[in-house]
C-alpha cells in the first residue's frame, strides 16, 4: 500500500477490482477509509437493528446489521475520463482523538486532479485512490478532545487527497469554520485556489502598489483567485491570457488587459502596453512560457513556477507534450541571476508539509471572504456520477472558474434527461465519428 505521507489514506483492501465495471460498484465488506491522518487502523460504527425473530423459529432474536454506506470517487487507474470511478463504500467512519467526520456537500476540481489521473502528479498515491483535496459539509460528529468543533458546523476542509467522498475524517484542526453566506460550493472552490494565489503573490513576490502581474489561465480557479486578490493592492495592472470566448469575463473580474494566447503572441501584446515588461509573473504552464515569462520581467522582478499544464494534451497522457514540455524547461544558475536582478521562485502546495502556514493564510482568506473582498467564481456543479463530465468540462478549457462536485446522488428526473442528451450526443457522433476526434485534439497550438 502507498500513501501520500499526509493522509496516510489506506486503501488497502478498499477496491477489491481496481477496474470494475462503470457505474457504481459496491465494495463488499470493507471498511471505511475516508481521508484521515493516523497511520492505525480505522473504526467503524455499523448500525445494528433489532428484528422481530420469524414466527416458529424458537423465539432468538435475530440481529441483522443494516450497514452504512456512502460514495465515494476512486481513481482506478491511469488513463482517460473513465478511470475515476463511483464506488459505495461501507462502514461508518467514525473520529478518532482530534478527528472530526464531515458529510461532504461539495469538492472542487483541480487540475491536478487532471493531471493525476493521466500519472502526472506524483503527489497522490498510486491507484487505487480516493482523489480530492479541498471539499465543505456538515461536522457529523467529534472525537475525543475536540473543543471547537460542534456537530452541525459548516466546514472547510484541506488535505493532500481522499476528499472525494460523501464522508471524511479529518483532523479538526485542517477544518475551518465556513463564513456566513458562504455556500457548500463557494466553500469547495476556496482552498486550493485562493491557498496557491496568496502565498505567490504575497509570501513570494511580495507585490506592492502600482505593480502589474502576469496572470496564465486567468479564467481558470487559480486565476480568478489571483486576479480577486491582485485588487486587494491598489492600481496592480493585471495581464490576463486566456482563451478570447473569456475575456469579458475576466475583464469584469478585474483583468486589465486580457490576452487571447492562442490567436497572439502574449509576449508582444505584453511588450506593446509595457515595454518595460512586468514585475511578477505566475507561470502554471512551465516549458518554453517560463523562459518567455523570464524575459518578461523588469529589473527587480519575480517569476513564480507553480505548474506545468503544457504537459497535458488530450485525454491521455501524450508523451510527446511531456517530453516536449521538459525538453524546453527552463533553467537557469545563481550568478546569471544576479547578473538580471530578477527572482526565479516555485510553489507547490502539494510539496507544503507545514500546515501551520496553510492555516494561517486560510484564516486571511476566510476574512477576506467575510469583507466582501474575495468571493470564488462557480463554473459548474457535476453529481459524483457525473465525474467524466467536470473532469472534460476542465480539460477541453469550457470552464471559467470553478468545477465543482457534489457527492449527493443527481435527482432521477434529471437522470432521464441527461440520458436523453447523451443518447443526442452519441447519435450526432455516429453520425459525424470525426467530432469525437476534433474533441479530443482540442489542444493548445504548439508551443516555440
Ligand atoms: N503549485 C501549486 O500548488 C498549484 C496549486 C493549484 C493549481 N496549480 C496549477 O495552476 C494551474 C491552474 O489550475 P486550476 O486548478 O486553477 O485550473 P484551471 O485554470 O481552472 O484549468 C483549466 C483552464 O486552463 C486553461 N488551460 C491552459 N492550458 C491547458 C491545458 N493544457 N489543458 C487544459 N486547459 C488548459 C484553459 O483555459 P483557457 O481556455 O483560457 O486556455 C482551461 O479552461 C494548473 O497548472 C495547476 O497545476 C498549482
């Protein structure tokens, strides 16, 4: 059994088909293992019902267990969409000292998650496991020795995995109290994001008034986060690429000058408004875009890698991206740093282990929520049988802002429905077989 080193989530014996049919799959006989950060064993507190004995039968009573069960969204393997798999898990989790169990209302989607299951992001254990990082929901009940969580709160929750899931266990103090006015969703869509987004640009580069930001994939989460908070800084100018069907929208969000990368050279759309260039630049693609985000700054200025999207091209992992993306990595050594008074910084949350510093700036980020300052953007809400779709909705770059799941099961009627659609959708993709095709090659044009 792997684990990540943080949630010490044991799966073992969990799955006992690691790629069983689609739809939901029962795991008969096990035991609970939502998220949880002890290395031991985990209880469960199975209901028992007492049952009237059948008539004639010498009158013993009978003691039939009727057990708990909840979803939970398991990666089964490497690959495409379909390898994130429904599956009922039973058992009721149940706290141990400091713990809390949370009914998950809402997850979000990362796009790392994206990258994990294609076995990009070496930080998630080894299938199969329960992905899912950040999710909000209801205190369900405490363990010995916690004060200041109540059954009934509305919380927060950050881990490193194992959060998608209708139940969770974990350590009161990675929960936080949800503001008021915040939904399960706005919950779900905040950590992660907005963590990443502080942390760069205020524990990094330090960004001060009159400033300006180049901000990659700002329609996405972490873009929206970092652009929300790039306002909190007065007259901070923010260059923003992404796709042009977005860019009203991150112009309203606060965007100062969007720039469509697909169509133009960001780099000389920069340069015409800037020539000096930019003072921070937040790099989540990685290959030949640091080296272009380098060039960019001025004097005095802060590059922070915090991703390699350029990696990802298409459903499955595409080898030919990933190498290509390392080939162009840039690097770059100390001296001609100092030569260009610039700051080459990298950021990964997943790599954090002091959870103190997490903390700390959730509670900035909480308050910033309750001040009307931050306020996370929903894209979308997909039921955990709809994984597939979010996961897509992501990687095809439909989103703009957050892809949420919701562990609650998608109402019957609209079941009908959206069978009815994907019958439609599979008619008009027998009909034309190279839609399917184009779809999948939806990639971004080849990087210089
Ligand atoms: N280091 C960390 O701790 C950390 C934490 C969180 C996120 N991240 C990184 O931050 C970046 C953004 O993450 P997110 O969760 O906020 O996702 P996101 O931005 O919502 O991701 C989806 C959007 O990214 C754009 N995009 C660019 N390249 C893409 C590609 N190769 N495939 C699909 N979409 C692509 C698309 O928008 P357009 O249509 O506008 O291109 C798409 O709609 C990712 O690189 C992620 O790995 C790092």
């Amino acid at each position: 059994m792997k684990s990540c080193g943080f949630c010490s989530q044991r799966m073992n014996g969990l799955h006992p088909d690691p790629d069983p049919p689609s739809g939901i799959c029962e795991s008969p006989g096990s035991t609970a293992s939502p998220f949880r950060m002890s290395g031991e064993e985990q209880p469960t507190v199975d209901t028992e019902q007492e049952q009237e004995p059948p008539a004639g039968d010498g009158g013993e009573k009978v003691v039939e267990q009727e057990v708990f069960t909840y979803r939970s969204l398991v990666l089964t393997g490497y690959g495409g969409y379909d390898k994130v798999r429904l599956q009922l898990k039973q058992g009721r989790p149940a706290p141990g000292g400091g713990e809390v169990a949370v009914r998950v209302r809402a997850c979000g989607l990362n796009f790392s998650d994206l990258m994990a299951r294609q076995g990009l992001y070496e930080r998630l254990p080894t299938p199969p496991v329960t992905p899912g990082m950040e999710c909000a929901g209801l205190v369900e009940a405490v363990g010995e020795g916690v004060e200041d969580r109540r059954v009934g709160d509305r919380v927060l929750v950050v881990a490193k995995c194992g959060l998608w899931q209708e139940m969770v266990l974990a350590p009161a103090d990675h929960t936080f109290p949800m503001p008021e006015g915040m939904s399960y969703e706005e919950g779900a869509a905040l950590p992660i994001n907005y963590v990443t987004a502080h942390m760069m640009l205020f524990h990094m580069a330090n960004v001060r008034a009159a400033q300006s930001v180049l901000v990659h994939m700002a329609a996405g989460g972490v873009g929206i986060a970092a652009t929300q908070l790039c306002q909190t800084v007065k007259d901070v100018t923010v260059f923003g690429t992404a796709s042009a069907s977005k860019h009203e929208a991150i112009k309203e969000g606060g965007v100062t000058h969007p720039i469509d990368y697909r169509t133009t050279d960001y780099v000389e759309e920069i340069r015409k408004i800037s020539p000096k260039g930019v003072d921070v630049v937040l790099d989540p693609l990685g290959g030949s875009d640091t080296q272009k985000g380098f060039n960019l700054l001025k004097p005095m200025g802060t590059l922070i890698m915090y991703g390699s999207a350029n990696r990802l091209s298409g459903q499955k992992k595409n080898l030919l991206a990933v190498a290509k993306t390392w080939y162009n990595q840039f690097s770059i050594n100390a001296l001609s740093l100092m030569h260009a008074n610039k700051a080459v910084c990298g950021f990964h949350l997943g790599y954090l282990d002091d959870f103190d510093l997490t903390a700390q700036v959730m509670n900035v980020l909480l308050e910033l929520y309750a001040q009307g300052k931050i306020k996370p953007r929903i894209d979308s809400t997909y039921h955990f049988e709809q994984v597939s779709d979010a996961m897509r909705r992501m990687q095809e770059r439909h989103n703009i802002g957050k892809v949420v799941l919701l562990p609650e099961p998608k109402p019957e009627e609209d079941q009908k429905e959206s069978q009815k659609d994907d019958k439609n959708e599979e008619d008009q993709k027998n009909e034309d077989p190279k839609e399917e095709a184009k779809q999948e090659d939806a990639v971004k044009p080849e990087e210089s």
